[in-house]
C-alpha cells in the first residue's frame, strides 16, 4: 500500500480548508429560510449551470464511469445520450410550473393535486434516493482515498462526512452552488490531467489504446436489438429519459437551482448549459475507462495487487489470505473495474499531481452529498416538520431546524455509504437503488399533471399498483427456483420505466373507469 507524499496531502488539505472557509464566509448572510434554501433567487444563470454540472458530475461518475468501461464497454454512455430529450421537456413545461408556483418544495403540489398522501410518499421517495446517492457517493470517494491512504473506508467517510456537514450547514445553498462552480472547475481539469498522463505514458499512445479497445469491443453502446432483459442501447436510452426526468423534474436538488435564478429563461439557460457541458464529459471518463483497459493490457503484473484488494473487500476479515487469493484469481474486469483509476493515480501519477487529482475527486464527492443534504433538509422542513408537526414556527426556528436536519442527513449518508462497502459497482449500485425509488414519484407527478381527471383515489389506486409491480421486479430474483416463472426477466434498469408507466397508465385508466361508471349511473 503506497502512502500519498507530503506535497499531495498538502494539495488536498488546503482544497478542504477552502471548503470550510467558504461556508464559514456565506454563513454571514443566512439570516433567514429563503437564503438558506434558495440563496434569495440572486444567482446568475451560469453559476447555477455549473452547479447543476457539477452536481451531476460526482464520483461516481469520477470513479464509477471508468470502472464501467474498463470491465464491460460504452453502454453506460447512452444514459448520458438521453439527457437532452429530459433537459428539452423540463425546459419546457417543468422549469415554468415550478417557478410560477413559489413554493420551494417541488411536492407541495402534490398535496393540492391528490391530498397530503401523495406528497408524503414522494417526499419518502426523494429521500430514500438521496441517501441511496449520497451513499454510493460517499462509498466512491472512499474507495479512492483507501487505496492511496491506506486508511480505512470507514474513517475516509466520516473525516469527510464531517468536513462537508460543516460547510454545507453553515453556507447553505449559496455556499453549495459557489463551491460547486469551483468542484465543477477542478474536475474537470483532473479528468483531462488523467487522460493526458495514460496516453503520454501509453506504449504506441492512442492509437494502441484504440487498437486494445477496438479488439476487446470496449468502444460499443451496447445492442441495438429491442430486448429488454439485457442492458441493450435502447434499455439504457429509455432508463436515462425516465431517470432524467426525475432528476430535472421532480429532484429538489434541482428545483431549488431553478428558484435561485432570476427568472424562468434563466433557469432553463442553466439547465442547458449543464447538458452542453455533461456531455462531452462524461464521454472522456469512458474514454479514460478505456485507455486504462489498455494500458492495464500493456502492464498486466499491476492487476494483480487490485485484485487481491477487490477480493478482501468482498470477504470477512478473519480470512486467509490464501482465501483472498483464490478469490482474487477468480475475478473479471468488471468485478474490480471501480479499483484501477485510484490505482493508477497511486503507483503512476507525478507528486503533485496526484493531489490535484484527489482534490477533484472529492470536489466530485462533495457536489453532490452538499447539494443533497441541503436539498433532503430543505424537503424534510417544510414537507415534514412545518406540515405535519408544528406549522407556525418562527424563521429563527425554521433556521435552526434546517441546520439540524442538514446534519442528520449527513450523519445517515455517512452509514449509508459504509453500508454498501463491498458492492461490485458503484455505477450498478447507483443506478439500480435510484430506479426503485424514483420511480413511483415521477408515475405520479405526471399523473398529476396531465390528468385532470384523476383524483385522489384513483392515484393511490395506482400508486399500490405501481409500488407492488416494482417490488416484483426489484426481488423477483429472490422466488424459489419451483416458482422461476413468476421472476421478471427484464433488465433491473426498467424497473423505473416499468413503475413509472403502471403509475400513470392505471391512474388514467381508473379515471376513465370512473367517469365510464357515473354516466352509466
């Protein structure tokens, strides 16, 4: 286990100290919810693109992205792919539907559409995928920071859980947006870093990284066959539309940034600029995946030690290390794939360098948790404690509860990530955790807003429908091998897609049931 040198642990403490200092400077202007929560809508448009950017960008894009393409191919990409259709209906009719509103919370509606039911399972939903994200985030940055520190992952994620509680409570929102512009900055830039350093280091360069890759297939989307158990092109396309929907059109992370513009074209000029900048570079973590494929190729002897530490993590403590090795002789690419970029950086990169590096990938990690935990306190007071407990508390109060359910959330995002220590891909992780969740929120939200018809009733009706369907698909796997019939053979990546249109589609239906039944009557 190599140790990160002194002028690299100096680059990262002087980027976490920034961090702290920058929340300690915007705690001066949290005088009240409004600025807490929404910054008082005084943003400028880029700074909130960036923002959103950066939020999207974590580690586990960081990490989980090029350990994607190292074990299998560019599959994953079609997500990203997806995003401008989401980005084009949000501009459209959510970004204006929220901003009109007033409210800071994206599920009041909800309420007003369908009674207080809908607007607590919702807010449940949303939470459960922040902790879900916040966890695999918190997970990414750990398993980067173990293989260069040597600490554990458990003491990585509560240092961290830490520093990130102390400015994301202390700043609030304007903090979270103006640190964000600066994480967005710095990964970026630590990504080209990367990529420069395999290629320059790369025996015969790109064009041997495009041989490797062209040989090993690493460069396919996937399928284009219209099957849905596997994680053809069109399964991932289809995930990523319903997942970005969710994301630009019912995610509070991102409601909050549309309210902190200054007007609904400024919103939706935020939200592009985020795609137009995700996008290219989402594509150079693939090909960073790819090119450490190769270059992996080319210096097979550095597999060995990755192996040896995907496979203890996989198992108990107390075990031999001739067990570790027996496992470890037994693992595909895909199964260590999250492992090889912190490897890299250790055994490869300059000094210096790789503090740089490190630093982006915690400006990654912290983006997205600081964001979240803003965004799961701001839905948790006023969709929880101000509709449900006490409603007339005063803005002093309202304060205080933000600062202490902020810190909740990160204390329960730190167990979270521990938890999931021991998973085969973040990535996987991720997106399988965050497709159970959303997707009875998103079913109901466009429930709402394009049936007039539908009332409370039958929302719920289709809600129970939808909630069963998708916890049929999620442990369908679970049902005893003489009862195998009754497993869903779909891809774990429809379920949000599955979920979502039994939702909508049921609660149309038991409309127009209704109205059927009444002219009858």
């Amino acid at each position: 286990m190599k140790h990160l040198p002194v002028a690299d642990l100096a680059i990262i403490a002087f980027y976490m100290l920034a961090m702290i200092l920058t929340g300690v400077w915007f705690s001066k202007k949290n005088k009240n919810p409004d600025q807490f929560t929404k910054a008082s809508g005084k943003i400028p448009q880029w700074a909130v693109g960036i923002s959103i950017y950066a939020t999207f960008l974590s580690s586990n894009t960081f990490l989980g992205v090029p350990g994607k393409a190292f074990g299998t191919n560019w599959n994953a990409f079609v997500f990203s792919l997806s995003m401008p259709f989401a980005a084009f209906i949000a501009a459209k009719y959510f970004i204006p539907f929220y901003r009109n509103s007033g409210e800071v919370s994206a599920y009041t509606h909800l309420e007003r559409r369908f009674g207080p039911w809908a607007r607590t399972y919702a807010v449940i939903c949303f939470l459960l995928t922040q902790l879900a994200r916040m966890g695999s985030v918190f997970f990414g940055i750990a398993l980067s920071l173990q293989a260069m520190t040597g600490y554990s992952m458990q003491t990585i994620m509560i240092v961290m859980g830490i520093i990130i509680i102390i400015y994301t409570v202390l700043g609030g929102m304007e903090a979270v947006i103006w640190t964000e512009v600066a994480q967005g900055i710095i990964k970026t830039f630590g990504a080209i870093i990367i990529l420069y350093f395999i290629i320059s280091k790369m025996p015969g360069g790109m064009s041997h990284i495009i041989a490797i890759g062209t040989a090993d297939s690493k460069f396919s989307l996937g399928s284009f066959r219209f099957n849905f158990t596997a994680s053809t092109f069109w399964v991932i396309f289809l995930y990523g539309i319903f997942i970005n929907l969710n994301n630009f059109g019912m995610d509070q992370n991102y409601i909050q940034r549309y309210q902190a513009t200054g007007s609904n074209k400024e919103a939706a000029k935020s939200l592009w600029l985020c795609i137009k900048l995700y996008l290219p570079v989402s594509l150079l973590f693939f090909i960073i995946g790819s090119s450490l494929y190769a270059w992996y190729q080319v210096h097979p002897e550095m597999l060995d030690a990755i192996r040896l530490r995907a496979a203890a993590d996989r198992l108990p403590a107390t075990v031999s290390p001739q067990e570790i090795s027996a496992l470890a002789q037994t693992l595909q690419p895909a199964d260590y794939g999250d492992k090889v970029l912190p490897d890299f950086m250790v055994n490869v990169l300059p000094v210096g360098i790789v503090g740089i590096i490190v630093s982006a990938i915690l400006s990654a990690a912290m983006s997205t948790i600081s964001s979240g935990m803003n965004a799961c306190a701001t839905v948790f007071t006023f969709d929880i404690y101000k509709r449900y407990v006490k409603q007339d508390i005063t803005s002093r109060q309202t304060m205080t509860l933000l600062f202490v359910s902020t810190f909740v959330v990160g204390v329960l995002a730190v167990i979270t990530g521990i938890a999931m220590i021991g998973v085969k891909s973040i990535l996987d992780v991720w997106w399988q955790l965050s497709g159970i969740f959303a997707a009875g929120m998103l079913g109901l939200f466009l429930l709402g807003i394009v049936s007039r018809r539908a009332k409370s009733a039958e929302a719920l009706i289709a809600v129970i429908l939808g909630v069963l369907v998708i916890a049929w698909m999620t442990f369908s796997k679970m049902i005893p091998e003489q009862c195998a019939w009754l497993r869903s053979s779909l891809n774990s990546n429809m379920v949000i897609v599955i979920g979502t249109l039994t939702i909508f589609l049921a609660g149309i239906f038991f409309a127009f049931l209704k109205k059927s039944f009444q002219k009858i009557v």
